[in-house]
C-alpha cells in the first residue's frame, strides 16, 4: 500500500517537473537559410518570367535598392541577361541527376535550358557552376558555362556575382541609365521620322493631315480607315515609346492640302534617364536637338542630319 501511494507521489513529481520545464523560456533558433542551388533555381526562374518583385528578393539589402531605382526597362534587360532570352518565358524547375537542378525557361520562340551544379561553399560565399544552352542543343556545342557566385546576408543567400563580375549595381545602373539614354535619343529620332512618313501617307491616302497621332494607329477591326490608319503601331500612335513622349501639332489652321504643314516634338519621359536631348522636327522637315532639361525643343536649337 505504501508502496504504490510512493509510486504515486514520485509520478505526480515527475508531471511537476516537466510541466515546469514546458514553461521555461527557450533560446530562439533561426530559420536555417534554403540551399544556394535552390535560391538560384528560384532566381533564375523568377528572371525568366520577368518577375522584377519577386527577383529583388535575391538580391544583396544594397543591390536591391538601387534595383527598384531602376527604369522598367533596365531592370527587364537585367533578367533577360540571365536566361539570354527576350521573351517573357514560362519557368519549370526539375532535377536531373544527383545535386544537379534544372531550370527551364520556356518561350514561344525558344526555350533555354540552365543546369546548375553543386555548390561550394567557403564559410559565407557560395559558388554554383551554371550552364545555359538552347534545348535543343544536345552536344553542349553553344552552351555557356559561368560560375555564380551567392553571399549569405542575414542567414539568406544573395546573389553576390555572375562569372567574374561583382554584381554592383549601383555602378552599373549608372551605366546602363547612359547607354540607356543614347538608346533612346536614337530610336526618338528614328520615331520621329517614321512618323512624318506616316503622316505623309496620311495626307496622300485622306487629303488631309490627321488630326491626332492616334489616327495613325492599327485599326480595332476590319480595313484601315481615316480614324485608325494602321500606319505605325499602336504604341507609337499613343504618343510614347522607348522613354520619349511625341507631340503632334499642325501649324496655322489649314490641315488640308500639300500647303497644311505640321511639326512633331519627341521629349524624355524622364530626363537624365531615359534620355536628356529634346527632338523638334519643324514643318519643313529640319530636325533639331538640344537638352531643354525635359522641355520641349525649338526651332532654334541646331539641326541634326
């Protein structure tokens, strides 16, 4: 009897005491940081949808700010670098072989094939071998191979270089925003004179000027007509593209007949970065530039051939 009422007094002890362990505090353990293959499979595949949010995520606290800084232009030509494809591709993920992933961006033009290899790791930095080939390419004859290199920044892998690169950033927004800009002041000019032919074409085909650049767009249906002349596309016809803004003015009243003479501007979307010159195409055709810090152009800025 005595005994089992000892049992019972031990076991009530016992209860107690984990009861009481339960209740102390735990030291916090954070979450270990995914594998460096899987964050670059998940980076990759976000570049190949053109997933501009998603694949900040990846990147370094620094690069990532200067990242959103961006233009929307620059940041697609970076995700497009890392699949060499300009299409917005649709990414599957699959394993090939023991520690090797596959990623595959496919478009309706092509589909790239990346195969990443097992990482090394050196205390904080991670390199992964890449290689990037065309599907279809089964000798490996045109694959590239670069080594990708990750950092861990607050226990999470970051893209840290591609090959020999440091991935800055904020150095090479810098650069792109100027090679970006002479990008730009070409196709402007090449804008603008596509559309006086076009509005030439208008003014042959109607006998008269269009009243507005959008008359000179793709029709919604059916055969060109007067409103919807289907003469440039439709992103010229809505008065902006490749980070320039045109205008369209008919000079004096008349917009009938060969004497009616019109003048088109082309002006930065955003001046200092994607383009720093104003264009003005005057009415009897000269074109001029010059940097009005964003305004529109005049006629006595200097010609350009």
């Amino acid at each position: 009897m005595k005994s089992s009422q000892l049992t019972r007094e031990r076991l009530v002890i016992v209860m107690v005491f984990a009861l009481l362990l339960s209740l102390v505090p735990r030291p916090t353990r954070s979450e270990p940081s995914s594998e460096p293959s899987a964050v670059l499979r998940d980076l990759l595949m976000a570049s190949c949808a053109q997933d501009t949010k998603r694949f900040s995520g990846f990147l370094t606290a620094r690069n990532a700010t200067a990242f959103v800084a961006m233009t929307a232009a620059a940041q697609t030509t970076l995700l497009k670098r890392f699949v060499l494809l300009d299409e917005v591709g649709n990414p599957r993920a699959q394993t090939d072989g023991p520690g090797k992933l596959v990623v595959l961006c496919v478009t309706p033009g092509a589909t790239t094939q990346l195969e990443i290899g097992k990482a090394e790791i050196r205390d904080n930095v991670a390199y992964l071998p890449l290689v990037v080939k065309d599907v279809t390419d089964t000798t490996d004859a045109n694959a590239r191979r670069v080594v990708m290199g990750l950092v861990r920044e607050n226990g999470q892998w970051k893209l840290l270089s591609l090959g020999l690169l440091l991935l800055d950033l904020p150095t090479l927004a810098e650069e792109w925003d100027r090679a970006e800009i002479q990008t730009n002041e070409k196709a402007a000019i090449a804008c603008i004179m596509e559309l006086a032919t076009a509005i030439e074409k208008y003014r042959v085909t109607y006998t008269h000027l269009p009243q507005t650049l959008s008359e000179l767009g793709p029709p919604a249906k059916g055969e060109p007509k007067s409103d919807r002349a289907g003469l440039v596309d439709s992103e010229l016809a809505s008065g902006r593209k490749s980070g320039y803004s045109f205008r369209y003015v008919i000079v004096g009243a008349n917009d009938v007949g060969a004497p009616a003479i019109f003048e088109l501007a082309a002006i930065p979307v955003e001046y200092g970065r994607t383009g720093n010159r104003s264009f003005l195409r005057d009415g009897k055709g000269a074109l001029h530039a010059g940097d009005h810090q964003g305004a529109v152009g005049t006629l006595t800025d200097p010609k350009i051939e």
